[in-house]
C-alpha cells in the first residue's frame, strides 16, 4: 500500500494538487482513497461534493473523506480523557473548561494519524492520498509519533508500577478520581502498538511526502526548512510539485516576458535545491480547478510521462558506519546550517536538534554504551561520531 502526503505553505494548491493526484491514479486503474487532515478541509469543495468522516465513492476506484479529529480523539483517547475531564472537576475546574484540558496539546494531529494508519492498512486501496495542513502543522503531523512515543515509554511504565500498589489503597483514603485498569489498557495499546505502527508507516519506502511550491522566494525557502526536517525525522520526500507556473505560451507575450523570465528563473532553482527529487509542473490554470472533469485534466498534466502512485525518488535515511572502535551515525540534513545544529547524548537515546526540530533517536544495542566523542556537519549530511569512552576525543 502506497501513502503519498502532500504539504505546503497555505495558499500554494496542496488541496488541489492532492485531489488531481487521486483522480488521476483512479483513472489508471489504482484503487484509491484522498483524505484531508487539515482541519479546515476544504477537499469537499474542491471535488463540488460534501464529504464526510466516512469514504465514499466519487468514482470507480475513487474514495475520499475528511478525519474528523475529535471522533477519533473519543475512540483512541477516550478512557484517558474522561479520568482527566473527571479529575480537572474534582479539582473545581467547570466542565467546559476541563474538556477543553483534557485535549492534549497535539492530540488531534496524533488522532488523525492513526485514522490514517487504520485506513492504509485496511487493503482496500493500493493509494493513500493525504491532503495535510500547511506546511508546519504538517510537521507536528508527521513528528508526532516520535514526541509522543518518546514521552510514554517513559511515563507509562513508572505509573503502572505506582499505580499497582497505591492506588488500591488511596481509593480508601481519597475522594479524587484514580485511573483504572481501562486507562492504562488504552494507554498501552497507544504506545506499544498503534504510535509504533505510525512510526513504522511513516518512515516506510512506501510513505512519501510531496512539497507542494509556487515560484515565490517565500514559499521555495519554507519548502526547503520543510525538506531538513522532514530528512531529520527519516519521512522521505519523493518530489516537489511546481504549481502555477505561468504557460510558454503566455509568457511569450510581452507583458507577461519578464514574469516569464522570472519564474523560468525560479524552476531552475527548485530543480537545483531538491535535486535528486524530480519537480512535478503544473501550469497556472485560467480559473480555480474544481469539479473531477478539471482534476482529471490537471492530473494528466502533472504526470505526463509518470504514474501518481510512484516512488519517484528514494530519500537518505539515517545510517551508521563502523569507524575504528566506534560508529559514526550519518543524518541527511539538505540545506541545513551548521549553526542551527547542536547533539547531545543520554543513555541510550541521541537527540539531534535542526533549527526549531528536535528529535531523539534510540540507538542500537551495541551502539548504546559508546560515548558521544563529536558531530559536523558535511555539505548535506550530520556525522555524530559514538566512541568507547576511554578513547580521547579527536
């Protein structure tokens, strides 16, 4: 099953960009479901049809949806919410306001992952088209199940084994509301299966992110920030989508020329900065795409020459060398500044920190009990270098 996430900064088209892509891979013969994850959808208004949090079909081979976040928030969140909703108004806090606490900071994105997750491995398609938000909540979207895996493996252990010998007697003695059994199943079935699932579907040669730009300054520099921390956290990147580019022919008209000129300047660049992704054009339309007549049309455009639910290019992962007695662990980091990097090691856990994204990566066992000896930065690749803690630092 093939999961392709499109991203960009608000405005550039990724709605848009997204449906062609499922309507065009439909229309090929691939069975296929577009889904938004953006919380102010706005799929439903490009197909000029109401969509809902169910599939339904568009057309033959064709299903698409809108997550909602606070029904899948009741079905993986539920027992949790509710001990905490019931804890907040023990402690006097009004009811409203405790079920407005009781959203964790980043749940819904992490609910509507695990939407994702249950329908890429449903089998009813062979595509997986996901329209997410603009291109920073994307990245909460997509680090997410690093953050929240990381917290609970550490949090969920200690409570259970506090839990097992004093909650039954602090029931006695306490009017406050105590977890039972039913939170700490949920809780560990979050962690130990479904955030280990995402964490598995996301970093798979299967799943690819698509950065949706326009041939502006702004939006190809956010592009390029998206693709470092996209590379930190080992989400692939299998192409850029150019949208709007103003056609040939209109730019052989003199007072389009210089525009022209301009943006053939700007593709040139896109091309060189993302090399060794391919860039996808889509050219600037004379009215809003709506309507599956239009996608169809768009799609065919954007991929002349190749199919929509390609691997179009294989992204570096992290990987480790052997290097004398120790390892050095290699991160691509494309486009990064050496200045916004900084490493540091706790146990068995590194955290490497890329501008405002951080990211801890457990290392394997004989790695583990090496030392932190030194890190740099070479073109477009971190090298953290993991040595025997005897050795002096080169």
């Amino acid at each position: 099953m093939r999961l392709v996430l499109y991203t960009g900064k608000g405005g550039v088209g990724k709605t848009t960009i997204a449906a062609a892509t499922a309507v065009c891979a439909a229309e090929r013969g691939c069975r296929t479901l577009v889904a938004s994850a953006d919380a102010a959808h706005s799929l439903g208004d490009v197909f000029d049809h109401r969509l809902g949090p169910d599939p339904i079909e568009l057309a033959p081979g064709l299903h698409a949806l809108e997550i909602d976040a606070r029904t899948e928030l009741e079905r993986h969140w539920g027992s949790i919410r509710s001990f905490l909703v019931s804890l907040f108004v023990h402690q006097g806090v009004e009811a409203v306001v405790a079920e407005e606490l009781a959203l964790l900071p980043g749940a819904d994105e992490l609910m509507t992952l695990l939407a994702v997750e249950e329908l890429s491995a449903s089998e009813r398609y062979d595509l997986v088209v996901l329209d997410c938000a603009p291109t920073d909540a994307a990245l909460r979207l997509v680090t997410l199940p690093d953050v929240a895996y990381r917290s609970l493996r550490v949090l969920l252990p200690l409570f259970e084994a506090i839990s097992g010998i004093a909650v039954p007697i602090a029931r006695r003695l306490l009017s406050a509301p105590l977890p039972g059994a039913e939170v700490f199943g949920e809780a560990d079935e979050l962690l130990n299966r479904r955030l280990r699932g995402l964490q598995e579907r996301l970093r798979d040669d299967s799943t690819s992110v698509r950065l949706v730009v326009t041939p502006e300054r702004m939006v190809i520099d956010e592009a390029r920030r998206a693709w470092t921390e996209l590379a930190l956290f080992e989400v692939g990147c299998d192409a850029v989508v150019l949208n709007r580019r103003l056609p040939p022919e209109a730019a052989s008209e003199a007072w389009f020329a210089e525009r022209g000129r301009l943006e053939e300047e700007r593709q040139r660049e896109v091309e060189a900065l993302f090399a060794p992704h391919p860039v996808l054009v889509a050219p600037l339309q004379d009215d809003e795409v709506r309507g599956q007549r239009r996608l169809s049309e768009l799609g065919a455009q954007l991929f002349r020459g190749t199919q929509p639910q390609a691997v179009l290019s294989s992204p570096e992962r992290v990987y480790f060398e052997r290097d004398g007695a120790g390892y050095t662990a290699v991160f691509p980091l494309p486009n990064i500044d050496p200045a916004l990097v900084s490493v540091a090691k706790v146990e068995d856990e590194l955290t490497v920190t890329a501008g405002a994204r951080r990211r801890s990566l457990v290392l394997p066992r004989r790695i583990a009990p090496l030392e932190l000896s030194g890190a740099r930065v070479d073109g477009s690749r971190l090298h953290v270098s993991l040595r025997p803690g005897d050795e002096t630092t080169p």
